[in-house]
C-alpha cells in the first residue's frame, strides 16, 4: 500500500528591520530547516510543531486505480487490486471478486480502455450472492475523500417489490458497525453510497452512534432541490466526504460530518453527527456493491450490471481533481 504524505511549506517574511542577533545554534537550526524545505519562526512553540508534524503525517491517500494494468476479459481479484496499491483489510471475508467482476472492455470506459464489471444476478440478493464486497485498509485519519465514476448497465433493476442496494465504495471505520448492529460509538461505523425507491434514488446509507433507523440513517442526494436518480447507461461521478467527530475526555463532540458530491456538486451534507467514542478514525475504503436489503423482495428481476473507473481515496481535496475540474 503506498502512502503519500505532504509537508506543508511555510514561505520567508520580508524584514523590514535589523534581524536579531542569533546563536551558534539557533543558525543551525535554520540552515537545517532551510535545508529540508521547511522554515518553521522560532516562536512556534514545541507542541504546536508537534501537531503540524502529526497534521502532516495524515494526509494519505492510495494509489488512484482505472484498472487499465490487468488484462481484460477476467476476473479483478483481491490479488489484482494488490498489485495496484489497494490491501484488503485482513480482518474481512471478502466476497464476489472471483465469480462477479471483470476487467472489461465491452462498454466505454470513463478513462482509458478498460474499467470494473459488476455483476447483480437475477433474484439474487446479499454480497454472498451479488455484486463484490471488500473492505480494503487505508493509514488512519479523521477525514477523507473518496471518488468513484459509475455507470449502469441499460436494463438494470432496482429491485421486486421492495427496492435497495449499494453501490461502488465507501468509507467505514474501526469494527465497521453495519447490518442492523446497534452502534455503540466502540464498534465502528460505515457510510456507503446506495440506491433506493423503484425509481433508484441516489443516496448515502450510514451507520452512526444511535442512528434513527435499526438499519442506519439514509439520506437522498438533491440538484437544486429534486431528488436524483441514478441514470443508466451513462458515467456519473460521486465523491465523498467524511470527517470523523472528536472526543473529548469522556465528551463525544457532534461535529462528525459527511457531504457527498454528484457529478462535482454538492448533492448532500449532514453535520453534527457523532461516529466514535473511542480513538477509532477512518480506516478503510470499503467497495460494497450488492443488491438488497435482507429478503427477497429486493432481489433484481434481471441480470445487471455496474461499471466501476478512476477510484480515488485521499484526505487531500486537491487529490480529487472531480471537485476541480480534471
């Protein structure tokens, strides 16, 4: 897994005065500092210096993958995202890669020649069954970005009689509270995106301490006002964002976040959420993509697919060149 850390540099001020005298060792100091790129005032204090250090060292992200290295025509395995910089988090069974994805090249690309095929079986339902799931590590931080572009297959179903699944990859934490789970603030949480309503209203679907729902809390994205539908047959791209809350002594401040952009706008924002009372941050990128819901109401009427490309994770915004312009 490659690691990207970036220091901030901070830039001279001009003198407008005689400078000070400085000691042997003060000037040093600063030929080192100059030296590696960082010229830090000799006023900032030890622990502020401290905190810009560990602020440095969280901003991470894993190699962007537009799955253009394997060779198409099979299947995109855990081994395959390993090699591309992606590691399953070992405590996760992961499901589907072998028998239901596909590098392909049978539809467009959003880049490249090649992208993800997932597969949704006909009455199927449940990652065991449908789609693919993986959690895949990332190093810890409070907050990141997660970008996907996806696309559905033309003819793809939302569901029987009852209507839900997710979609492409999220972002979760520590045990990963989902399922039903009643989440504590010690047993993790999960935000991913899904589609829901029989007209497959695009959404996120997320796990929180003391979440309203026994199944999670799920919010509908908006473009000025109206609800969104996923399209078929055509690349959009979602991005999302997630900020973990603090804790404070035995305080768990609301000030946990998550904003999700479609197609480079914001589309949806909750604030004031809390994820952790313990010292858990986000730790993974999770890809679950499956229809359902628990029963088989919501399985498919027909065989569909999805297609997945230029997947990026970051806790650097300016990583994310969708919320840019690329």
């Amino acid at each position: 897994m490659k690691l990207t850390a970036r220091g901030t540099r901070r830039t001279r001020q001009a003198a407008h005065a005689p400078a000070p005298r400085r000691s042997l060792r003060t000037r040093a100091l600063l030929l080192v500092a100059t030296a590696t790129g960082v010229l830090a005032t000799l006023t900032l204090a030890p622990q502020a210096m401290a905190d810009r250090t560990d602020e440095a060292r969280t901003l991470a992200s894993l190699p962007p993958n537009g799955f253009e290295r394997p060779a198409a025509g099979g299947p995109y395995t855990l081994d395959q995202w390993a090699q591309d910089g992606w590691n399953l988090d070992p405590k996760y069974t992961p499901q589907g890669w072998q028998n239901r994805t596909r590098v392909d090249t049978s539809t467009p690309a959003h880049t490249g020649s090649k992208s993800l095929r997932v597969h949704y079986p006909k009455g199927k339902i449940g990652p065991l069954d449908s789609g693919a799931l993986a959690p895949f590590a990332l190093p810890k931080a409070r907050e990141y970005y997660l970008s996907f572009w996806v696309k559905f297959s033309s003819d793809f179903s939302w569901g029987t009689s009852l209507y839900a699944g997710k979609v492409g990859l999220g972002l979760a934490g520590g045990k990963a509270c989902s399922g039903g789970q009643a989440c504590d603030g010690t047993n993790g949480f999960t935000s991913r995106p899904i589609w829901d309503k029989s007209s497959g209203k695009a959404g996120i679907y997320y796990y929180s301490m003391n979440h309203e729902s026994q199944y999670g809390d799920a919010i509908i994205l908006q473009r000025n006002g109206t609800d969104i539908n996923w399209p078929k047959n055509q690349w959009v791209n979602i991005v999302q964002r997630l900020k973990v809350n603090t804790v404070s002594g035995s305080t768990v401040n609301p000030d946990g976040e998550i904003e999700v952009f479609y197609n480079g706008q914001s589309a949806a924002k909750k604030t004031g959420l809390r994820f952790v009372s313990n010292g858990d941050q986000i730790d993974k990128a999770y890809f679950a993509s499956f229809a359902g819901g628990g029963t088989p109401e919501f399985a498919p009427t027909t065989d569909g697919y999805i297609w997945v490309d230029d997947v990026k994770v970051s806790t650097n915004r300016s990583d994310i060149c969708e919320l840019n312009g690329c």
